[in-house]
C-alpha cells in the first residue's frame, strides 16, 4: 500500500478522502454483509480462491470473504479508505493495493473471483472508461473466473428519486445546509419545483411518446454537457453526506448486460433488489429506497 498523498484532483478520491466519508463506511464495515451478499459470496467463493475486491472502501466484504477463501487482493484509489480498512480487516490473508479499477495492477489469469460490491462500476465516469474496466476485470480472472457486481440501475435517478427528493425538500426544508444536503442526497439538480416536474415527467417510462422524449432529452443533454444518459453526480452515498458530490452513472440493464457481454463474460445471474438502508421515517425511508441490480458473470 502507497504512502504517496491522494491525487486531489479526482472527484472520487476528493469526495472519498473525507474524514466522514471514511468514517461512515467504516461503521457500515462494522454491520457486515448485507443478506444477499452473504448468500451469493458463500456460493461464488471457494476456500483455494484468490479474490480481488475492487473498490473495497473500509474493508467491508473483504474482512467478511477473508474467511471463505485462500487470499484476497482489496483494492481502493483512497488511502484514508485502505488505512481503516487495514486496521479493521486485521486478517492475515487479506492484501491492500492502492490503484485505480480502470488500470489493475494485477497478472492476466491470476485471480478466482472479482468482487465489485456496492455499485464500483457506478463511479467510473465515460462509457470508455467503464469498458476498459470491464476488460481489465475479464483480463486478470482465470478462465471461468466469476464476477459478482452490483450497480443502481436508471431508477434510482431518474423518475422516483427526483419526485422524492422534491417531496422530501419541500417537507424538510431546512436553514442547516447540512440537513439540506441531506435532503438533496439523491438529486442534486435544481430547485424543488424542478425536481417534483422531472419526477412526474420521468417516471419509468409506460408510454412511447415517454420513451421519445426521454430519448431525445439524452441526447441533447449530451450536446450541450457532455454528459452521457445515466451520468449524474451524488454527494450522499453514505449517511456522511460529505460536501464533494462525485460523478455517477446509473446502468439500464441493457447497457450493463452488453459491457458484460462485449468483455467476454457469460452472465450467470441478474436480478433486481429493493435496497433499503433505512426506515427511520417515511420520507426518509423512500428516499433511500434504490433500484439494485446484482449481477454473477463467468469468464467463458
Ligand atoms: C460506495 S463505496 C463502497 C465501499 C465498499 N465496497 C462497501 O461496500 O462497503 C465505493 C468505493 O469505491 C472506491 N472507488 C471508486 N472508484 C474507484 C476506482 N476507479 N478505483 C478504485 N476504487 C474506486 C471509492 O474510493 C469507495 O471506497
């Protein structure tokens, strides 16, 4: 593990490197895997395995999966996340390497299983970027290496999220920026008005002439932005709610299926869950109700 300062320059290190961030998601290390991640982990892995867990945060799953297999390689672009990990994980046969996921500094055909747990591939930025990862990941797994992944799908913007976060804004509508952060968690974009208007507007779409309009507003979005459908910025993953947003990009299970596919994977598992983190209050409860999709891929 690197001891050379973190690049500030990256969004993700920048909104990752806060002292809350790291401390949110070393309390969530702290409650262990979720159930489904439990079920599929103790499916996928094998005691002889070698893991490489991509994005391994405050160490997580790999403290989790360092019992169900021979090594694990947890790999972060954060120091601060890796130094909590180390001290959390505390586990012999667990290795930490500070690295980008779109570049892994790992053998070809060296590694049994990848994990991406909770949305990696969400945080890489470009369609180009999110290929070269997904070759990166095919590349340094042995054949028939398994791949488990989760990503938000397009719900979890576009549609209910921003109708939530309208109604939750207008119900908690705060003079604390902080609260207000909070409450602008999912979204981000614009005033109340706007975010009640998009959610109406953008609910999953039924109707063709949804369908039209959504296409053609992607397209103009790219135009003018840059940005490409499905990429958003989010500044609460965690219930931190550090002040750095970083870019996002939300799958529809089509584009998440075709990157899968095009690196050479055979997808042994899809299917959504109804994530909830959550149920304090009923506002709250359904802003943080997210579109999960889990994905198990085996390199053909
Ligand atoms: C939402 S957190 C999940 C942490 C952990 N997997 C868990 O479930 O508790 C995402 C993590 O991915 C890391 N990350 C994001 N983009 C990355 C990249 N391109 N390469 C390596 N790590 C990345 C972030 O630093 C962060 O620690």
């Amino acid at each position: 593990m690197e001891q050379m300062p973190d690049n500030l320059e990256n969004p993700i290190v920048k909104k990752y490197g806060q002292p809350q961030e790291i401390k949110a998601f070393s309390e969530y290390a702290k409650k262990g895997l979720e159930a489904y991640e439990k079920t599929a982990f103790t499916r996928m892995i094998k005691d002889d395995d070698i893991v490489l867990d991509l994005g391994c945060g405050a160490g997580r799953e790999a403290k989790a999966v360092a019992a169900l297999c021979s090594k694990v390689y947890a790999l972060d672009l954060v120091h601060g996340m890796l130094k909590t990990a180390k001290g959390f994980v505390g586990e012999n046969n667990v290795y930490f390497i500070r690295a980008d996921a779109t570049y892994l500094p790992v053998r070809n055909n060296t590694v049994d299983v990848v994990l991406m747990a909770k949305q990696l591939m969400n945080h890489i930025t470009g369609s180009q970027q999110r290929t070269i990862t997904m070759n990166e990941v095919y590349r340094v797994l042995k054949p028939a290496g398994r791949v488990y992944l989760t990503v938000h799908n397009n719900l979890f913007n576009i549609g209910i999220v921003h109708l939530l976060n309208g109604v939750y804004k207008i119900m908690h509508a705060s003079p604390d920026p902080r609260k207000q952060g909070r409450a602008q968690g999912a979204g981000d974009s614009g005033t109340d008005l706007v975010n009640l208007l998009a959610g109406f507007f953008l609910l999953k779409p039924k109707s063709m002439f949804v369908n039209v309009y959504r296409r053609i507003a992607s397209k103009v979005r790219k135009n003018y932005t840059g940005k490409e459908a499905g990429d958003w910025e989010i500044s609460q993953v965690s219930d931190a709610c550090s002040p750095f947003k970083s870019p996002y990009h939300n799958f529809t299970v089509k584009e998440i299926s075709s990157l899968a596919i095009h690196a050479g994977f055979r997808i042994d598992e899809i299917r959504d869950i109804w994530e909830l983190s959550d149920k304090r209050t009923l506002p709250q409860f359904l802003r943080k109700g997210a579109f999960t999709m889990v994905l198990i891929l085996k390199k053909e």
